[in-house]
C-alpha cells in the first residue's frame, strides 16, 4: 500500500499493516464487504477496513463499525484508495477515521488530521483509464443497461474494485446517473445520460486503443478489419493498398507471426497492417470489422480532410451521434 509507505514516511516509520488472521470470527455479510488489516501506528493497534463491495453509506458503515468494534475491541479504521469531497466531509462530520491511498488521514483518536489537497475523484480527468473506456463503450451500445457494481464485473470478468473505479470514472465524468436501491437498499445502480450527450461529452476522454502497429506477412486468426480498410468498407473512402487488421495483445503471442520490421520490404509488399490492441476489439465488434466509436478514436488524429468526412459519415448513421 501507498498509504503504509505515507504513514512510515510522516507519522511513524515503525507503522505495520498486515492481514488480520480472525476472519472466521467476522459475520460473512461483513467479509464480502471489506477487507481486513492490523494496523499498528504510534503504538495504537487498530483494525484497517479496506472496501472491496459497494461502498456503504454512513448509516450503513457506523453499523458495521459496532459490530466489528464488539468483536475485536480495537478501534477502527477505513481504508480508500481514493474518495469524494463529499464523503470524505461526511467521515469527519461524524468522527470516522480514515486512511487514503494519496496520503489523507483523518485519525482523531491518535489527534491527527488530513492534509488539505484536492478533491481526488471529483478533479477533473482528461483522459479514460482503459478499464473506464472499456466501460464507456459498452454503456454507449447497450443504452437501456442498469447495473450496480457487482452486476457489471461480470461483463468483462473484473473484480468488484476494479468495475467500482471504472463506474466512478465515468460517473465523475458525469456520463452516468445512479439510483440507491437493491436488497440492502445501499447499492447504487448506474445507467447512462441520453444521446447524443452521451458521446458527444464521452469522447473528448476517448483515448486510441492502439498500443502499436506491425507488419505481418498472413492475416492472423481472430483478428477484425480495422483502420483505413474498416472505414473503407463503411463509408465511400478508397481502400487502404493494404491490409489493416486488429487484434487484441493477449491474442498476439497466440499467433504465429512473422513480424515484418525492414521498411523496404514493407513498402514493396502488400503486407498486413496489424495493429495491437489495448482491449479486445471484438468485445464491441460490428460482424467482421471493429466498432465504429473506436474506429473514430484510432483515425481521429489523421490530418486528412477526406477521412475526417469520411468518418463523419460513418458516424452519422448512429443513432447514439445525432439522436
């Protein structure tokens, strides 16, 4: 953790944290919850809550902390990554300690107070983690999606924290709502703004998933049409005098590649352009060609007028660009 290093750095440097061993005696509802740590810092032993479900609200977390407070009798303390001004506003209003990853402590039983930074969260970002775009693309081509958390980690095969940063992203970003609902009546369920306000204030944060190109001399398997060939076959823009095809870097060592690196050959040969993938392009693949959101992002910065009609053109025939 960061925050052990902050805190042996500035508060204590003989500050430990290590997993607390009695989880057996913890109620199980609680388990799925959080994840726990002894902390011992300026001689204080204390219990470090870190969330890995949805994050509970106030009412829900002085609960949990009676709870955990009878079963261990050490005092305790939440863990976060990162957090909101708003929550971390109503932590203190109500004497909660806490830790944060960026080095914000509020410990008021030891008398030591947060550093005064920014908003973490609610600063504004100018590009998408690749976990967010991913979340990006799929809310904008499933529209009516209403999912909380949990739910959503099942899309891409994610833990609960990683779908929590990627929501957050894009909530923060204010491209999606959510309504508290659900069994406990805590776990919040997102959906997406309408079109076309969706993608419009969405792709300024729209970062290219191409990590590199290669040339290779045999299309491999799996892979889409990308590039210039895709927006050939989409819009009325000449074909590329190549091959252009995607595929996700995962995939890339499951190929048989012979990768093409002297430029004379590649410019004598009609070899295939491959470009490697940040994620998988057939997550959000049209038939046999990528989609076209990303289709924009990978051709955008082409200084080239008849692409940039080209693409507009593509674009058009979403209901999600100009609804």
């Amino acid at each position: 953790m960061r925050v052990k290093r902050y805190l042996k750095d500035n508060i204590d440097e003989q500050t430990t944290i290590k997993n607390w061993d009695y989880m057996d005696k913890i109620p199980i509802f609680l388990r799925d919850i959080y994840k726990f740590y002894t902390m011992k810092i300026l001689g204080n032993q204390c219990i470090l809550l870190e969330i890995i479900d949805e994050v509970p609200g106030i009412d829900a977390i002085k609960k949990h902390i009676n709870t955990i407070e009878q079963i261990t009798n050490e005092q305790i303390v939440f863990y976060y990554r990162e957090i909101t001004r708003y929550r971390r506003k109503s932590l203190i209003q109500n004497k909660i300690p806490f830790v944060i990853e960026d080095g914000q402590i509020f410990l008021p039983f030891l008398g030591l107070h947060l550093k005064n930074i920014g908003d973490s969260l609610e600063k504004q970002i100018s590009t998408f983690t690749p976990s967010a775009q991913m979340a990006y693309l799929y809310f904008l081509y499933n529209k009516e999606t209403v999912v909380n958390t949990t739910e959503f980690s099942k899309v891409f095969g994610w833990n609960t924290m990683k779908s929590s940063r990627a929501l957050n992203e894009l909530y923060n970003a204010k491209l999606l709502i959510y309504e508290i609902g659900g069994k406990t009546g805590r776990s919040k369920y997102y959906s997406r703004i309408s079109d076309p306000d969706y993608f419009q204030k969405g792709k300024v944060f729209l970062n290219s998933p191409i990590k590199k190109i290669v040339y290779v001399k045999n299309e491999p398997k799996n892979s889409l049409i990308a590039g210039l060939e895709a927006l050939s076959e989409l819009s009325m823009i000449n074909p590329p005098r190549h091959k252009v095809r995607a595929i996700h870097i995962d995939n890339l060592n499951k190929n048989s590649l012979e990768i093409i690196s002297n430029k004379d050959i590649i410019e004598d040969k009609k070899l295939v352009e491959l470009q490697i993938w940040e994620y998988d392009p057939k997550l959000f693949m049209m038939k046999d060609i990528i989609d076209t959101a990303s289709l924009y992002v990978s051709l955008k910065k082409e200084n080239d007028e008849r692409i940039e009609q080209a693409l507009e053109e593509v674009l058009r025939e979403n209901k999600w660009y100009m609804d």
